[in-house]
C-alpha cells in the first residue's frame, strides 16, 4: 500500500511515501511566476489618455502555470493508494479542486486536506508517518 502525504503551495510541492514501511521523497519546484502588477501611465497631454494594465493578461498566466504544476504532481502520484494534502494556502484546495473537476480516480484517493505552516523536512515525514498509521488501522 503506497500513503502518500503532500505539502504544496505556489513555489512547491514536497512529497513523503511510505511503500511497505519504505520512505520515499521528492521535491517538486513550481514554475508559477509571482508578479506584481504596476499601474498605467498617463500621457504627457493633460487629460490625455491613460495606459491601462491588463491584469487578465496576467491572472490567465498564473492558471495556466498552476495547471502545469498540478499536473506534474498528479503524475507523481498518481500510483498512491490514500492521499493526505497539507499546506499554507489556498493552493492545496485550488489542486484540490482541479483533482475534482478533471481526475476523480484520484480525488477518491484523497483522505485528508488540512492546513500546516511550514515544516521541517522531519516533522513532514513524522506527519507523513502518522497519516499512513491511522489509514493502515482503518
């Protein structure tokens, strides 16, 4: 039985799996671009026309990234057999979403959502350990 838990926000995803009692690890970066949008300029004409920033331009970016990165880590765990999300943001319910909307075999997997700040690399594998002891008593 492979348990699977993942920490994920925007810039990466960490993987922990116990195969067996095997630990396994991998380490997924993002290449989701944070930007900061500047406002437009105006002519030099008074009351002239002002450049506008499209920030669409930027939001339809950012998804399409998002959407790559998902789909990296669906490949990556796409064999696992119970699925624990953990994070600090919103990111973990956005893929969460996305597993809902376009990979239901995967979204069954899917045992536990729950927000954690950042970790240790030892307190991922002690959290990763202890989700895998309560799916495997189940």
């Amino acid at each position: 039985m492979i348990n699977t838990g993942i920490w994920i926000d925007r810039q990466k995803a960490q993987f922990g799996s116990l195969i067996d009692e095997h630990e396994t690890e991998l380490l997924i970066a993002s290449e989701v671009e944070e930007y900061n949008v500047k406002g437009g300029s105006r002519s030099k004409t008074p009351w002239g026309p002002q450049e506008t920033v499209s920030e669409s331009k930027y939001l339809e970016r950012r998804k399409h990234q998002l959407k790559n990165y998902f789909h990296k880590i669906i490949l990556a765990v796409h064999q696992s057999d119970a699925i624990a999300i953990y994070g600090p943001a919103d990111t973990k319910i956005h893929f969460k979403e996305e597993l809902k909307k376009n990979n239901k075999s995967i979204f069954e997997k899917i045992r536990i959502v729950k927000t954690e700040d950042k970790m240790t690399k030892n307190q991922f594998k002690a959290l990763v350990r202890t989700f895998s002891n309560t799916i495997n008593k189940i």
